[in-house]
C-alpha cells in the first residue's frame, strides 16, 4: 500500500492521533538525539530521496522537508517553480512516471489538488501534499501538535476561531478540529466560507468525535476562543484581488480588540503574515499570546511523522 499524503478528509481519529503522537516524539528525537535506527531507505538500500516539486514559492515547508530528509539519513531535491512546468511543459501524468522511476517520494505544492491527485496515481511512490488550492494537511498537522501543547482542555483543543478566508489553511484546519473533538468556528465574510464539502465531511467527523462547527460572519463571535487563527487574506495564484479581499476582510483583523475578547487565548498563523493586515504587529509579536514561531517549528516534526508512514511497508 502507498501511503500518499493528499487531505486531512482521508484520516480518521486515530490515524490523526498517531500522526500527532510521532510528531511529538520527532520533536524530543531532534531535540535530545535521534535513535539509530532513524533512518529511511530507498531503493538501492541508500538513504531515502524525497524530491520537492513547487509550483508556488515557500520558506518553511521547503526547508523543514529538507532538514527532515537530512535527519532520516536521507536527502531531498528541490525542483524550483520554473523548472518542472507541471501542466504546462509537460502533462502531470508524465512528470508523474519520470519522477517515480528516479526518486522514492514526492511533495508538490500545487495550484490545483487534482495535479496532487495525477501525481499520486501515476508515479507509483508516495505523495505528500506541501499546500495545494484545496488542502495544507502538513500545516494542520504542526498546527494541532501545538495547539495540544498549549491547551488546557485535553484531549480536546478548546474552542479554535479562524478568523478570515475559508481557504486551503482553513480546510485542513477544520478537518483536524473535527478529527479531535475540538469546537471549530470560522468567522470571515459572506461569499468566502469554507467549501461546502468540507463542511459535510466535518459533520461526518463529528458524529464520532462530537466536535462543533460554527460559521459565522460576525466578528464579536470569536469571543471566548482558547485559539485563535489567521492567515492571509489573498493567498498565492489571487494577488489580482488583494485589492478587493482588503476591503472585504478589513473587519476581521486579529488584532488587540478581538483578542482582549478572549482572555489567555493563544494566537497561531501558518505564515507568512502580511502584518498590518490580517494581524497586527502588537498581536503577533506578543510572547505571552503568539505561538507562531513555535507553531513553525513543528512543522518540522509533524513532516517527520508524515515521512516516516509515507515511507513505511
Ligand atoms: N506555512 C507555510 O507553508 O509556509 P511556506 O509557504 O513558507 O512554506
Ligand atoms: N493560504 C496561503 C497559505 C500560505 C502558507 C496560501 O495559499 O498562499
């Protein structure tokens, strides 16, 4: 079996609970030194080669998939923008069988998740989405393992507001509250929900774990959160519309208004952060409230966890 890595819709409560688990113990391996046997194989009995194939540019999710490959004894080839032309220079299908006869995984940041879909069908080793215009299941993944380090309210997150565009960060986001019982409202502008889809597969979630979903267009909801969450208003692919989405997302600022609204709230953004905008300079850089450094961090940890089952029998 291929263990690809595509939406946080194909998990279950467990399989998400393990992730979590073997992110937080890829997190003390790093810190306090990593077992012997750490370490992935790829064909030939040499250290395992993920190649990174981006079609959009990126910092953490570059980088922590570098350094996860290095720490498995493995190595990781970058593979640029301007290089590949996924379904421009050449059909997904096609770079699919290429790659999967060179390397022994794959993560792709793609415009469309149906290329993550191509990819994963016709390369024959796994593939693991890196943000596509539908899902970002590596961020959520880091972002629950801290949430769960922060919460008081074990097993479950509390209540997790996410203030903005019901985008790819969001999607994952809500599939990883519903997975762990955690009460999720998004709060954002009429015409930007969440895909209805994603909505469904919450309330299938939630049957078995009980979580929550709240959608809301009023700003003063987000009150009371033990999270709260924001991400850019415009994201990669829909810089013609920043313009327009300022206008439109202006109400819903994480800013010092909304987070004196719940008091010993902890504060996470994927980032980048277009600061000024979506949040505030004061409320980002607040050590008492801002996670996301360390929210960044286990992103690191969390694609350990992926890796290691991607690359497992
Ligand atoms: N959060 C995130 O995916 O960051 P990058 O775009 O820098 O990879
Ligand atoms: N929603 C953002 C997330 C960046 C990590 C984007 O897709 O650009």
């Amino acid at each position: 079996m291929t263990h690809h890595f595509l939406a946080l819709t194909g998990e279950t409560p467990d399989s998400f609970r393990l992730l979590l688990d073997r992110s937080a113990f890829w997190k003390r391996s790093v810190r306090e030194g990593m077992p012997e046997s750490a370490r992935l194989s790829g064909r030939g009995g040499g250290g395992a080669v993920l190649a990174l194939l981006f079609q959009k540019p990126s910092t953490r999710t570059r980088v922590s998939f570098e350094m996860a490959m290095h720490h498995f004894g493995g190595r990781a080839l970058y593979l640029s923008p301007s290089e590949v032309g996924l379904g421009s220079r050449e059909a997904p299908e096609d770079v699919a069988r290429v790659l999967g006869r060179y390397v022994d995984g794959i993560m792709a940041r793609v415009f469309q998740h149906d290329d993550l879909i191509s990819l994963a069908r016709f390369s024959g080793v796994p593939v693991i989405n890196g943000l596509s215009d539908i899902e970002h299941p590596c961020q959520a993944l880091a972002d629950f393992l801290t949430i769960f380090e922060h919460s008081t309210k074990e097993p479950a997150g509390g209540t997790l507001t996410f203030l903005g565009d019901g985008n790819n960060v969001c999607h994952s986001l809500m599939i990883a509250a519903a997975l762990t019982g955690t009460h999720f409202r998004w709060c954002g502008p009429k015409g930007y929900e969440p895909l209805s889809d994603y909505v469904d597969r919450f309330q299938e979630i939630a049957e078995e774990t009980k979580s929550r979903l709240e959608l809301t267009n009023d700003v003063s909801a987000a009150a009371g959160s033990d999270f709260l969450y924001t991400d850019v208003w415009a994201s990669m692919g829909q810089e013609d519309e920043a313009e327009k989405r300022r206008e439109r997302f202006r109400r819903y600022q994480l800013n010092e208004d909304v987070l004196e609204k719940s008091p010993g709230a902890r504060v996470l953004h994927c980032l980048p952060a277009h600061r000024g905008e979506e949040i505030t300079d004061g409320v980002i850089d607040n050590p008492n409230v801002s996670v996301v450094f360390e929210q960044a961090e286990n992103r690191l940890y969390a694609q350990m966890a992926v890796l290691e089952r991607a690359f497992s029998e």
